[in-house]
C-alpha cells in the first residue's frame, strides 16, 4: 500500500518499498541529524536559499574543508541544485563555496556537505545553525553527444574560425 502527499504543484507518491517517486516540482529533505535544519528563503523574491550548518568547526586560515548540513533530498528528475557562496561571508570574512557553484545531481541522496574555503587573514568558526552557503535549483538539459571523425564537416558558425583562433578571452574587445 502507498501513501500520498499532494502538493500546489503535483504529487509525491511514497511507494510500498519506502521510495519517493514525483509528479511533482518540490525537493523532500530527510533531516540526518537533529540539528539539522531545512533550507531557508530570505525573502519573498530570493532566488536562493540559505543552507545551514549542522556542526560546530573551526574553517582556519587560508584552507578549506567539507561542512555538512545534516541533511539529505531527493530532487525530481530533470533538476539540479547549484550551492552557491554567501555573499555576507566572502565580503566581510573571505569564506567562499570552493567549488561555486557546485552541483547536486538529482541522483545524489547522501548528505549534502559544502566545501567551504577561508581565504581571510584570521580562523573563522562555524556553528550549528550559521547560515554556510545558498541554493539554487535548476532546471538540466542534457543533450547527446557524438564524435566528429576524420572527414566529416562541421556546421559553420556565425562567427569565424578566424575570430576564434586566439582561444580564451579572443572574443572580447582589445584592452588599452
């Protein structure tokens, strides 16, 4: 037997095995640990939400390492969840995501955990609860990808071969 749990948006079915599937667009968070908290819009109008820390660390001076928020989801196919850094944090104190944005694929179901890097001066301390880093939910478009053989010709471009033999930063207008 199943249960049902209806959302604005579709459907969450939890199957007779425990496993979620969707109908819907909505992301269902499992709390690891009790001081885990789910992620936070700040505003009305916030395109990310703040995600939380759920350990106590001490992120030194000029390294980096994982800090895990305690929680783990399940994100409906075709999505993906981009963490971004704390704009707060890197001004005043230089804490950034290292990765930003790093990816959680919709197949991801361990714990989330950001990689976070100190690059100011002095050690900074993280506590359960702080405010670590943002998310951003998005939608993914894979497409196919093929070899292009000996032989075979490539589509032209609207910009020419010329103009991007200087590969990166060639597209941009001369400096003075």
């Amino acid at each position: 037997m199943s249960s049902h749990s209806k959302a604005d948006t579709g459907e969450v079915t939890i199957g007779p095995s425990g496993g979620l599937t969707y109908t819907a667009h909505q992301i269902v968070f499992t709390k690891l640990t009790e001081c885990a908290q789910l992620p936070l819009y700040m505003t009305s109008q916030a395109a990310g939400a703040d995600l939380f820390s759920a350990e106590n660390v001490q992120l030194f001076s000029q390294t980096f390492r994982l800090v895990g928020t305690g929680l783990s989801a399940v994100i409906p196919p075709g999505f993906e969840v981009q963490i971004r850094p704390r704009s707060g944090l890197a001004a005043k104190h230089g804490i950034t995501v290292l990765n930003a944005p790093g990816t959680i694929d919709a197949d991801y179901t361990l714990e989330w955990k950001v990689i976070l890097i100190n690059h100011g001066p002095t050690n900074f301390p993280i506590r359960i609860g702080d405010a670590i880093a943002q998310m951003i939910v998005a939608p993914v478009t894979q497409l196919p990808f093929t070899e292009n053989f000996a032989g075979e010709l490539i589509p032209q471009r609207s910009v020419s071969s010329a103009q991007r033999s200087g590969g990166f930063g060639s597209t941009s207008p001369a400096r003075k």
